[in-house]
C-alpha cells in the first residue's frame, strides 16, 4: 500500500494528478466514478465542500488520459420537515452545475438509482449499484476537522455514499464503528484528500477555511487518514474511526518510516474541533454523534431566538446574564459528563440513554421539529 503527498496552491493540478496517477502505476480508463464532498449548506465555505474547480479539473485529466465517462455521485443532504436540502440544490448552489458541461461527465442523484445491499460482519449498506459496475472508483475528500470524529478524511467521506436512512441509523448506532464497516464494505480503487483549502476549527459546518496547499492520496484508507491526521497533529490511534478500521482490516497505520518521510509537510498549528460550540454566556451545545438532522434543528432554533428577542427573552437572559451553565445535549451522549450544578436540556432519540442515566427527561424524537424543539427549551428553561 502506497501514498503520495503534494504540494499544490491549485495553479497546477493537472501535474498533481499526473504525479498521483503515475504513483500508483493507474492509468484513466472505462467509467469512472467520484464520490464527492458536497456537504456545504449555505452559507458555503471552501473549506467545508469539495472545490468545483478541483472537480472540473480532475474530470478533464481523466477523460484526456483515457476515461469513457466519469460519474460523480452524490446525495441530498440530510434534512429535517422545516429545512431540506435537495440535491439539485446542491449542485446549484455549490458551483457544481457547471461541470455538466464537460463532455462525458455527469452528475448523478444516488439516492434515486438502483442499491444494492453490502455487508460487513453482519452490518448491512444500501449503496448504488453503479459502485461496483464501474471500471474505477475515485473517494474524494476534503481535509477537514470534525466536531464528532476529530477528523473527516477517506474513511468519513464514504458516509455519503450510503442511503439516507442508513445514515441516519448510523447515528443511532456506534458512528466510528460504522464509518469502518462501510470501509470494509466499499473499497475505492483511489482516495484523494483535498487540502489546499482545508477546515479547521468547528468543522464539518462550524469551522474556518484554512489554506494548507496540501494533495494526499492513498490506496488504503486507513493508512491516508492516519497520515493525515499525523501531519495535522493528531495521534491517528485515538482518532476511534479510524482505529475501528484498522481493528477490522480495512487497511494498515503508516510505518514510523512513512510518517518520517512526511513530516516536512507537518502543520503544527493546525486548530482542532471543540466537542461544544459555545453561544453568549452560558449555553454549550453538544452535538456528540449527532446526525445532522438534530443539528439543523437546533440551528433553527436559533434563528428563531434571534428573529423574535422579545418573545425568547427568558431564554436569552439566562443565556447571556445567568449563573447557570445550560447544556443543550444531542445525540448519543453515553460518554458525557457534567457536574450537578449544570442544567442539561436533551433533545432527540439519540440522547435518550443520557437522559435515562442522569434521571432527566428527554425530547425522545427522532428528528423532533423545530416548534417542538422550542417548546420543549422553553418549557426546560423556564423552570
Ligand atoms: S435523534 Fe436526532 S441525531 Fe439521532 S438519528 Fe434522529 S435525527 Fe439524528
């Protein structure tokens, strides 16, 4: 198993993929197909979603070096009643309609073609059929932090390359556990990390865009995203998706000699995701492993507040001038703990176990709506 890591600004990407391309000894052929990383919501940040115009070159190298057609596949993201995110969307909003134009590229909806079912160890996936008809198969991902697994990378990448309702019951079940059986499940021929604009920070959404001028690509994902990780400054080993993926050999940690050898690319500054995003004074939520069905909710929720101050004054008084720490809980929080003094809000199906354990009551919906939500904070609030 092999790795490749280059320095690239975005000015010379055709060379980059010559150099990828010739290291692994691939040559473009047949029907091709990408998984992608459109997972901007708006506003769309660089560093959060795949670059169009990485994609745009990429499609062009591979159908000029020999590709029949190229196939990029994506999903909608997931939405909630009150706030959906359509994948035409998507591409629209994401400069990503534009790639139509290329001879031989098209973009495809996979939640509207063909599944079918893979497995591993007993843990069942819905992915498009056209995964395992395609001549070669591209996973490319962006270089980013994540608030729920420390780091999103190859092996987090092909979560969208499920169903919908798979990622949701993902969420419901062990995450990192399940980002490595999907890595054991469906293996790409290639994953390239995009990093010339990495995220860093509150990623997946809450982040910042950071320019790292960084190419990696790899064809063994756990190998790619321990790399990675190390040269963002993590110890790959307790990152538990990708140690979950090693465990059931979906690829191999790097050698000391191989993470010698790359560590002139080391960033030593690189900002790591919170586990809470913190709003005025006193209130921390906590997505934990949150889907991003209960974050949206909670995001609406927000602007809520901010569009009717006078109707959520409570609420905002305790959140900017009271002496209690409110934490708003989603997800599945078995591990969180919090002192006494705290109060804690839990929301959604997720957080039931949490709830059950600290003897607190719980909004046991899954996802719950947004005016359920807001009386649900109000109603715990105002006690
Ligand atoms: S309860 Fe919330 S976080 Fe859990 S699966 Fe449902 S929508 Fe997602």
């Amino acid at each position: 198993m092999s790795i490749i890591v280059l320095r690239e600004t975005g000015k010379t990407l055709q060379d980059s993929f010559a150099k990828i391309f010739e290291h692994f000894n691939y040559s473009p052929r047949g029907n091709i197909f990408i998984k992608p990383n459109f997972s901007a919501r708006p506003p769309i940040i660089q560093g959060e979603n795949t670059d169009p115009i990485f994609l745009r070159e990429l499609s062009k190298f591979l159908i000029k070096n020999g590709a029949r057609k190229i196939i990029i596949g994506h999903g909608a993201l997931l939405g909630i009643k009150e706030k959906t995110f359509p994948f035409e969307r998507i591409i629209n909003k994401g400069g990503f309609a534009s790639l139509r134009d290329i001879k031989g590229v098209n973009i495809l909806n996979i939640d509207d073609i063909e599944q079918n079912t893979v497995e591993s160890n007993g843990v069942k996936f819905s992915v498009p059929k056209i995964l395992q008809e395609v001549d070669f198969y591209i996973n490319l991902a962006k270089m980013k932090s994540h608030m729920e697994t420390d780091v999103s990378l190859s092996l987090k990448n092909q979560m969208g390359i499920v169903s919908p309702m798979d990622r949701v019951n993902i969420h419901k079940n062990d995450l990192d556990d399940y980002i490595a059986h999907i890595g054991k499940s469906v293996k790409p021929n290639i994953s390239i990390i995009d990093g010339i604009i990495a995220m860093e920070g509150n990623g997946p959404h809450d982040g910042k865009s950071r320019k790292l001028n960084l190419i990696l690509a790899g064809d063994d994902m756990v190998e790619l995203d321990s790399l990675t990780a190390y040269l963002l400054g993590f110890d790959c080993k307790k990152i538990l998706h990708i140690a979950a993926a090693q465990k059931l050999r979906v690829g191999n940690y790097p050698t000391n000699n191989t993470l010698e050898a790359v560590s002139k690319y080391k960033i030593y500054d690189f900002i790591r995701a919170e586990k809470f995003q913190k709003f005025l004074k006193n209130i921390y939520v906590w997505p934990t492993k949150s889907c991003s069905r209960c974050i949206t909710v909670l995001k609406e929720y927000g602007k809520h507040v901010k569009k009717q101050p006078f109707k959520n004054l409570k609420f905002i008084k305790k959140a900017a001038l009271g002496k209690e720490k409110i934490n708003i809980i989603i997800g599945r929080a078995d591990d969180l703990e919090f002192s006494n003094l705290e109060k804690n809000v839990c929301i959604g199906f997720c957080a039931r176990n949490f709830a059950i354990k600290h003897g607190i009551k719980n909004l046991d919906k899954c996802p719950p709506s947004v005016r359920e939500t807001i009386e649900y904070i109000n109603e715990e609030l105002n006690q």
